[in-house]
DNA sequence: GATGAATGAGATTTCATTCAT
DNA sequence: GATGAATGAAATCTCATTCAT
C-alpha cells in the first residue's frame, strides 16, 4: 500500500491566506494593547503560527507594525468619501455623513484604527504622516468642503470651517475610540445610534431652544 | 560666617518633596514615550535619583503611572467644576466650561494624559476603572447637570443629556489628543482658542443659519 | 563522507533531553547553596544554557524548584512502596525498608532535598503542602500500614502508628540531614550502613536486654 | 512655664533592652525563612526599630546571624544535661531524657534552633562547628555516657553507641523541626507528649510483641 | 514554507548597606 | 542613640530576534 505523494498539502493550503490572518491577527493586537505591549508570541497564536513565521513576512515588530497599519488604512478612506456624494445640500451631506458612522463602528478592523494611531502616532512619525495625509486631510476637505458650500448657500451660518471640522468629527471619532479602550470598563455601553442622531441634532441646531424653527 | 563648600552630598533627603518630583518626572516620560517605552531608569535619572528610591514612594511601575494620573488630573476637574459653579446659567456655564480649556491644554505634559488613557485603558483595568470614575464620570456628571438644569428651564432644548456629552466634550479631547499625536506632523497647528469658540457657538446655535437670532 | 568540521552551532536542540538536564542542574545548584542563595545565572550555566532557556521549560524560580523535588524525590517513595510489597511478613518489611537507606542517602545531590525541605517549607507553602502530600503522607501511609498489619497479625506490640511513625523514620532523616549539614565538620563521619543495622535492631528488639530471645 | 531638662528619656529607657529584643526578633525570622530569605527590614520591624538601627549593633547581616544563634545557643546545653543527672538507673534516665523533650518543643526560643541549624549550618561553617562542639557532641556524650553504663551493667543489650544515639534523639529532633517547618501546612498537628511516650517504649522495649516481659 | 528551541539584551524589582540628620 | 531616605548591585523575568531542522 505505497502512500502516494502528497504534494505538501498541509502548507500549500494555506499559502495565499497568511499574509491577511497575519495582518488581521497583528492589527487586533496592536489596537487592543499598543505597540509596546503586544508580544509577537499573542499575534502569532492568535493567527494560529508560531512566532518564526511572523519573520518570513516582515523584517522586524516595527516593520509589522507599519505595514499592517498602512494597509489598513486604505479602505477607511474610500468607503468614507463614497458615502457623502449621493446628496447635494449640504446640510444633508452632513446628515448622511454622521449616519452611517454606526457602520464604521462596527466594522472590527476599520474601528480600531483610530485609537491604534492616536497612541503610536508619536512614535511612529511615517505612519502618521500617512494617516493625516490620507485620512484626515482628506477628511478635513470633505467635511470643510460642505461647511464652505453650506455658507456660501447661505444654508450655514459662518464659521471658521477649519475649527468647525472638530465639531462635526470629534464626537464620531471619540465613540470609536470609547469602544476599544473604556467601554469594556464602564457598566453602560454606549448607544452609537442614538449618539449620533443627537449630534445631528445639536450640530444642526444647536442646543439653545428657540421660538420659531427654520 | 561664610557657607563652606560642600562636599558634594552623595544625595539630600526630600521627604516632602520627592512624590511630586517623582511624579512629575514620570509624567514627563510617560508623555514622551508612552507608559511601556518609558524606562524606570530614565524616569529615575529625570529625577535625579536612582531606581531604587522610586520604589521607596511607589511600590511598582504601574502604581506610579495610577499615582501620576491622579495627581495630575484630579485638580483640574475640581477646577473645571469650580468654575461651572461660579455661574448660575446653563449656558454661561457651558461657555466658561470651554473657555478654561485652552489652559488645560497648554499646561505642560499635562494634555498627553487623555491620549495616555486611550493608549493604555486595555493593559491596565484597575487604571481605566479609576480613570473612568474620577475624571471621565465626574467630568459627564457636570455636563449632563448643566444640560438638566437648561432643559429644566426651558434655556436648552430637549436632547438625550448622555449623548449630548460627546458632542459637547470629544471636540474639546480630541483637541488635546491631536496636539500630541498629529500636530508635529501637521504643517498648521490648530488654534485651540478659536477652536473653542467656534465650538462654543455651534454648540449653542448650531450650524444652520436663520432669520431670526435668540 | 568525513564529517566536516562543524562550525560550531551557537545552541543545540534538546527538546526531550532538556527538562531532565535543566532539573539536574538546578537540584546541584539549590543542593550547594539553597533555594535562596541559588541564582538562576548559575544553573543556567551549569546547564549550558542561557537564563532564558530556563523560562522556556519552567514559568518561574519556585516551579522549578518544585520540579526538581518531584523529580527527585517521588521515583524514591516508589522505590520504597515496591520494596516493602516484595515480602509479607511486617517485620521483614520493616528491614527492608531501611535497608535500601544507604543507597537513598547515597545517590548524588537527592539527599540534600529533606534538608532544602525543612529549610524552605516556611518559605513555600504549596512546595510545603506538595511534599506533604506526596512524600511525607507516603511514607508514613507505607510505615503506619506495615505497622498495623504487623499489630494486627499480633506480631507487632500495641502502639500508636502515627507516633511510631517518627521513630521509624526520624533516624534515617536525620543521618540524610547530617550529611548535608555537619558531617562535613565532624572528625568522624557517620557509617550510614551501620546506623541503619543498630536502628533495625533496637526498633525490633528495644534497647533493654532480656533472657529469652523471640 | 520653662520646659524642664527631659534628659532623653525617650532612648535611654530601651537603651539596655535593644540588643535583645533584636536577638529575638532575629532569631525568629531567620527561623521562620532562613537567613537569605529574611529581611532587615522585617527583623527591624519585628523588633520595633528601624534598619539602620541594626548596624548600630552589628556589623552585617551575617554577623548579626552568627551573634544572634551563638547566643541563643549556649542555654540550650545547659538545660539539656542538668535534667539527666538526676537518676541513677540508665534505663530512668532516658525515660527523664525523652520526658523532658515536650518542654524544649514548647519554649519558643530554643525550639527554632535546630531547624535553623540544619538549614544554615552549611553556609556558616565556624557556626556549624561551634554546634557541633558546644550543642551535639554533648548530647552525643550524654547518651553514649548512658548507653555505656546500661550495657556495662548489663541492663542494655550490646549496640553500637555512637549509632544508637541516633535512634534515642533523632525523633525529638524531628519533632521539633516538624514544629516549625511542615505542622502549618499539615492538617493535624503533631502530639508530642504523645510521640515522646511511644518512641520510650519503643526504644526500649522493641516493636516485636513477645510472651513474657522483663 | 514553517517551526520552535535558544538566545541575550534589557526590563522591573529587591534589599543589604550607608550616612546626613 | 536612632532614624529613614537614598543607594547600587544583583536578582528574577520578558521578549524580539535568530537559526537548525
């Protein structure tokens, strides 16, 4: 009974898939502890290789840490844009906008980029720069492209389009942040939908209470 | 009687003076290179001692970060709260509330805390629990009290008071956060004063103009 | 195919060979010095190994302390057990049992641990209850049931198995005990062959001399 | 009101208690974990002052270790013999011997000593030496002294004396090592009143049950 | 391609000892 | 005489990285 040969299966299997369970194993890791404080030996148990494995596909921690990080950047960007053309007025461009946030947080791997790069952006300048050139500015002149055409519509009152960004962005940003480092430690979770029709709300009108509306 | 030199005592007993020292000079690693990266070594040599006395004041690493936090943080919230006492209005309330930020902010090694916080809520449970219940809560006590109390009397209008927290403080936090995680790569700093205002004035009135003003 | 010289290899693997090797070091290392004084520097270099192999095969200092007495000592009480299951007769069982004595207190490094345990056992408490558990209460199941059998066939005079258990036992143990602490300074070393045949004697016969024999 | 001249009070009234209060306190923790795993600052604590303290007394650790046991040693030689003088018959005085044990096992300064020796006495070889020439070889020459007589009277049966000796001390010994190494981590503590009046009768009398007694 | 045993530099932590007060 | 803040050397332990298999 010869046992024929098996064209080595076992690895060959798996060979095109590596590289992504790395990644996603190494960003998981890397939002939930930081640079510093993720071993390599979690990532690669995590991913179900040994720690060897890791160094046939990046040079070194840093490198790991950099490559997975860039390339996860990209689709937050696309999927962002494409989701505010579909209007024209601006005010609700900004609707649409804070709307579909909930998606974003939800997604695992989109969600816990930003806290990932609010820690490590000071140590990793590169990256930074990566991220504010192809998120945030790019953010930054989506959003100031709608506050800029809203006022010249005179559907806005003006304001410094620039810090206004703040308003409009800060709360979305800190409700993904909030997910991946306290809500595991407070005892409400908090209502993403709920917060965001509230912003809406606010970011809109205001809190002051009025007479007559628009 | 003329002082005679000194032959330069090997070290000088600060009692009184050391936790602070310490502590401050913790505050200043930490916020440099992040709680993991910061070495007890350099912490110690910030402070002009050596490792060992640092365990004379903290019994460990992580007790010294816990010690740094609180001394740094607490009294600014005691501020904040002051200075919303000092007004009787809801609104003004909130308006002073964002005016002290910007001193928060400028207030040296004192602003990487939050960005810390995020950092770190995930290695460090019992950190996160008291950080959550002595900043975070009784920073979202103040706020939703000063929007009870508007709601209360008809100045505000009706919004979800825990929701509204986030629109009202994340622009504020995330101002801190940027400065220590994207501002060195960014080419124009922000202007947190006029952040603050612009702030102050959509959080009020909201984006949409109209005929008629309050 | 001459063997080319091999340019020496920085390390080896010794996965099987390497727990045993480890543990044997250590019990030189802790039978020397003690638990304390014993430096992990140390054993790893009477290994041939670096400290971190160490961690490799044993999570810390205690574990592998806990491991060499294992190691060492329960392939001992087995030895007894058999021993004493190879006759019947309770007092032939008795002799037995103290006849392989010597070799025990011969083997190398193994009779330092009684003394390593009596000077630890307050020190740790788990190593303390695990030797209890599996060496002490052993033995004193082996000899207490020699004893009770010996009384039960009328063979053995009425006592109390558990007291007599000491006088059984607590000759063998010191003689150990003496080897690793003063025989080195007495003039006289002891003749562990004869101790063993005078303390037979007299457990069987008692030390007063009588007309009849049995 | 002048302050009347308090001359020093505070010191002067434990000015000739310290030095042993520190014997004891030291006694006791080295006792308890050996000398490498007791601290001066427990030993200080212990003994109510502080470290520095310590080196007003005594050089160093180790000279504070052999000061301590040396003197702790002496009364117990004493003791020993004084309570077999006072019978003649052999077989009487070690009844009186074995009798007296249970008071050595209870009075808390003496009863430390031998565990302490027999984990220490190969590090501090002079201090060995000094236990063995002061404490054991008395002893040694105390039961040998009466084995002699009892089988030139023929009142013992012919044994070999230096071995027997063995036989007579070793389970008090143990039962007072037993005190304070293991009895805290078994569940049921060891009678020595009990474990005295066994090993008596087996000493003398044997284990083997025979027709008609002496 | 994958493994995982081994390394070794560096981290935190401990503690006997010193010395200004 | 007593203190206790400070030291500094050495201990245990961790972990990114290497490399024989």
């Amino acid at each position: 009974m010869a046992r024929t040969a098996q064209p080595q299966a076992r690895w060959q299997r798996r060979k095109e898939a590596r590289p992504a369970e790395l990644a996603r194993a190494a960003l998981a890791c890397f939002a939930e502890r930081g640079f510093a404080a993720a071993s390599l030996d979690e990532i690669a148990a995590r991913a179900g290789v040994t720690k060897g494995t890791l160094y046939l596909y990046f040079p070194n921690k840093e490198a790991l840490f950099k490559e997975v990080v860039r390339q996860a950047l990209v689709p937050w960007i696309a999927a962002f844009e494409a989701k505010v053309r579909a209007s024209d007025s601006p005010t609700h461009q900004l609707e649409r906008l804070i709307s579909v946030w909930p998606e974003f947080v939800a997604a695992p791997h989109l969600a816990v980029l930003p806290k990932l790069m609010i820690a490590e952006a000071g140590n990793f300048p590169e990256l930074a720069q990566f991220y504010l050139r192809e998120v945030i500015a790019r953010a930054r002149r989506l959003v100031t492209g709608i506050l800029r055409r809203g006022m010249a519509r005179g559907e806005f009152r003006r304001t410094d389009p620039k810090a206004a960004f703040f308003t409009v962005i800060a709360p979305l940003l800190i409700a993904v942040v909030w997910r991946h480092s306290f809500e595991q430690h407070d005892d409400t979770p908090i209502d993403v939908a709920s917060l965001c029709k509230t912003h809406t709300a606010i970011l809109l009108d205001g809190l002051v209470a009025r007479k007559e509306e628009r």
